[in-house]
C-alpha cells in the first residue's frame, strides 16, 4: 500500500470512524494521548512548566484539528490587520517538513532567503504573499520570535499553528476550524482528528468558521462553541479565489478564463474538497480530481503521470492550488500547462468581531 493510500484510509477514518481491529487498536491508544495532555497540563498548571512572555504582543492562528482549516490564509489576513494597526509585523512558524533545521529566517524585510525545501511549503508560500514581512521558523517558537523582535524590530508576531504550543505566552488565541464537519469523527487522535478535547475550545479569544458558503453553515461551530466555549464569538468565513497564473511561466491570467477550459484538478492538501468548492465557483469543467496526501512534495515523475492522466481525459490543462505549486515548484516538466489559483480568507459576519479581539490585543498605534 502506497503512503498516499494510507493516508487517505486514515483522512477517511478520521472523518467517518474506523471499523474492526482498526477501530479497537486506536481507541485503545487514545488513552495513552489523553494522558499526555493531562500530564502537560498539570505541569503547566503548577508551574513546573512556565510560558515565557515577549516585549511585544503575540497572535496565535491555531486549530484544534490535524490540518485543513484554513491556518495560512488566517495568518496573511491577521498580518494585514496588524500592520493597519500600525505594527510591524513578524510571522513565526515550526516549518513543518523543512530539510533545514534550527532557527531560520525565511524572509526578511527586503527579500525571501530560503527554497521552498528548507522553509517549509507554508513559510515560503506567507513569505511570497507579505513581501517585506520577516517570516522566521524554528522548533522552539520562542527564540525564533525573540530574533524577529531582536533583528527586525516586530512589535507583533504573528504565530502560525500556535493553539498547542505553550513555551510562548499568547495576547490572542485565534482557533480556525472547518465550517463543515469540524471535528470529523469526534475524537481524539489517533483515533480521531482532535488535537484536544472540545473543552480546549475555552482558550479561545475568536473561533474562525472557514470554507463556508453561508453564514449558516458555521452552526455546529456554534453550537460546540455554545457548549464548551460559552461568550466566545464565532466568525464564518470563506475561501475567495484571487489570482489565477500559469505555472511555468509565472504569466497571470484573469480568473475567468478558467471558465473555458477542460482541466485536471489535483491537490495534496488536507482538505482538497474546499479547492474543488472553489474550483466550482469558478465554473471550471473538472475532468477529474487527483488528490495527494497533505504536504506531498511533487516529482518529475507525479507530473508526468497527472499529464498523461490528463490526456486520456482530453483536458487541455492541470489546475493546482498556490500551496501545491509551491511544493512542486523547481521540478522539471514538460506537456499540458498548470495553472495555479490562489485565494484568499473572507470573513461572512461578524467581521467587527475580528477587528475587536485584534484591538483588545494589540491597540492602534
């Protein structure tokens, strides 16, 4: 069995349950998780472990799922938020899948120093969308804000996938879900997709519905925020595709030109049914969907194949999401051209909710 199958077969667990040995196997090892949360939070709690505080406030874009909720769009919209409250902002990520390691600085103020491959598919792609936005990653979160605040004077960081992370003390807790199906199956990994129990929602300042089409798709959000995270404003908010360009020459074209075209669609996302809502908005004629396990990095070879895929289908192109061009940016091929689409996160309600909790944090100067 291929590593993507199984992921999938996992993806698909989380989503809808196991069944059999599967299914008894993890739900036995879910107790040994529970209680390392619990063990992590009781050092916390009596001080054994502390979170260290920063000369400047610290915004956390987190989840309390594995994946697909709409984390880096997130940061690139609190980003600009920060900056129109007059901070200089600084981004900081683990950089998840990196060859490099330590502390690294992927972008400063004037230009992008670090490959896709040493800084992590997500840094790279925020440092390309905030050109002049120092965007650091590192392992230990604190001694990489630290040097964002140190060497390019961030007087707000912004902390990519930082609801878990402890060591660094938080002014505001952003928790980003899926509008639908938010929690999968429910449980805890790794059984299920759940970092924590839903009680952890309680932490957060602001809970981010993303990939509604509708303010009233966000109601099990609602009504999970109801239960375990009472007063705590709930935001919907959409994926909005803004610029759409041609992968090997880096030539833009308008959005809806992908209207006319026949094209296979792939993704190795964690949540490839929001780039196929979005390619449908489009009015794109999908003649298939090819889906890869998240964070996949792309080889002459996986082209080559979605190529000729694309052929026996008569589609006349490829069409990819920005975070997938990303990951398969440098590799050499040749055939059908690729065309990538980029979007954006849009708040559907309550956007004053945002702009409130950002304020509160972190006050215009």
């Amino acid at each position: 069995m291929s590593g993507s199958t199984r992921s999938a077969r996992v993806v698909q667990g989380w989503e809808h349950g196991f069944s059999g040995g599967a299914r008894i196997v993890l739900s036995a090892l879910v107790g040994g998780y529970r209680g390392l949360l619990g063990a992590r939070e009781w050092l916390y709690g009596r001080g054994l472990l502390r979170s260290r505080t920063l000369s400047c406030p610290v915004v956390s874009i987190g989840n309390l799922t594995v994946g697909g909720t709409g984390k880096t769009p997130a940061v690139d919209l609190a980003a600009g938020t920060l900056a129109d409250l007059g901070r200089r902002v600084a981004i900081v990520s683990r950089g998840y899948g990196r060859r490099s390691s330590g502390i690294q600085v992927v972008a400063d103020t004037a230009s992008i120093r670090l490959d896709p491959v040493d800084a992590g598919d997500e840094p790279f792609l925020l440092a390309r969308r905030l050109p002049g936005v120092p965007v650091v990653v590192g392992a230990n979160r604190y001694d990489a804000a630290r040097l964002a605040v140190e060497r390019f004077g961030a007087t707000a960081i912004v902390l990519d996938d930082g609801f878990q992370h402890r060591t660094l003390a938080k002014d505001l807790e952003v928790v980003m879900t899926r509008a639908r199906r938010p929690w999968g199956n429910g449980r805890l990994l790794p059984h299920g997709p759940l970092r924590e129990p839903l009680t952890a929602l309680a932490r957060a300042d602001l809970i981010v519905a993303a990939g509604a089409d509708r303010v009233e798709d966000a109601e099990e959000v609602r009504e999970a925020a109801r239960r375990h995270a009472p007063g705590v404003p709930v935001v919907a908010a959409r994926y909005v595709p803004v610029e759409s360009w041609e992968a090997e020459r880096m030539r833009p074209h308008p959005l809806g030109d992908l209207a006319t075209r026949r094209l296979l669609a792939f993704a190795g996302i964690a949540s490839p049914e929001s780039f196929a809502r979005t390619l449908d908005t489009l009015h794109v004629e999908v003649a298939d969907f090819a889906t890869f396990a998240d964070h996949h990095w792309y080889t002459a070879g996986d082209l080559a194949a979605l190529d000729a895929r694309a052929a026996a289908l008569g589609a006349e192109g490829l069409v990819t999401t920005e975070k997938d061009w990303v990951r398969l940016r440098g590799v050499a091929r040749a055939g059908r051209p690729i065309h990538v689409v980029s979007v954006r996160l849009e708040l559907l309600d309550a956007a004053r909710e945002w702009q409130r909790v950002f304020e509160r944090a972190c006050p215009r100067r």
